[in-house]
C-alpha cells in the first residue's frame, strides 16, 4: 500500500502552467459557469472575484451570458460585451449610482433637518 505524506503539495507540470486549482477555486468555477454571482461565490466559497475570473479564463470557463459574471468575462478577455451582457452591465451600473446617491452623511441629514425646521418655523 502506497500512502502519500499529507500536506504535500502536488508538483505542477511545468513551471509556465497555469497554478493548480485549489478545492474551493474549482468549486467555485463550477458555480461561475452555472450563472452564479461572484460576489456570492466568494461567500459560498471564499474565493476572491478577482481571482475567480482570474482562473476561469485561465481554464477557459464561461458563464451563462446575460449573468453578472460573463460581463467580468468579456471585460477581463478585454472583449466586447455582447448584447444580454450589456444590458446586465448598464443595469448593474445605473444600480451602483441609485445606492450611492442614497447615502447621505450623518452631517448632511442633520442639516437637511434644520432647513425644514426653520421652514416649519417660519
Ligand atoms: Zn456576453
């Protein structure tokens, strides 16, 4: 019987090869290319969305088009974002512009609140 010692890390192929998939990378790419969120990926699985696209167009793994990340995709193969692809990104952004026109400082509400007294006042 042939037991390997534990903790070994495998030897790659050759030095140029892409690194090996962790557990968790190769899970989560699995999850990438069934239309899941990056953003949620890494909380499923704790792999950084970065390096998740990283390694899926290193393993030429694609995402269901239309799905937040096939347009992380197209924008790290440097292409054009194809037709669902666009409409995902345009939505994603005018999202991000509506939640940060939605934080308002607590100095700006405490003033925001003054005007309207005084108005009340008045
Ligand atoms: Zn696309």
């Amino acid at each position: 019987m042939i037991t390997r010692p534990k903790g070994e890390a495998p030897i790659p192929p050759h030095s140029t090869a892409p690194g090996r998939l962790t557990a968790q990378q190769a899970f989560a790419l699995t999850l990438l290319r069934d239309g899941h969120a990056p953003r949620w990926i890494k909380q499923y699985t704790g792999v950084a969305p970065g390096i998740l696209i990283q390694r899926a167009l290193e393993y030429d793994i694609a995402a269901p088009h239309g799905t937040l990340a096939a347009v992380l995709l197209h924008d790290a193969a440097d292409e054009e974002q194809c037709g669902a692809c666009e409409k995902v990104r345009a939505s994603t952004q005018a999202r991000a512009l509506a939640a940060q026109r939605r934080k308002i400082t607590p100095t700006e509400r405490a003033a925001h609140l003054q005007r309207h007294r005084k108005h009340a006042a008045a």
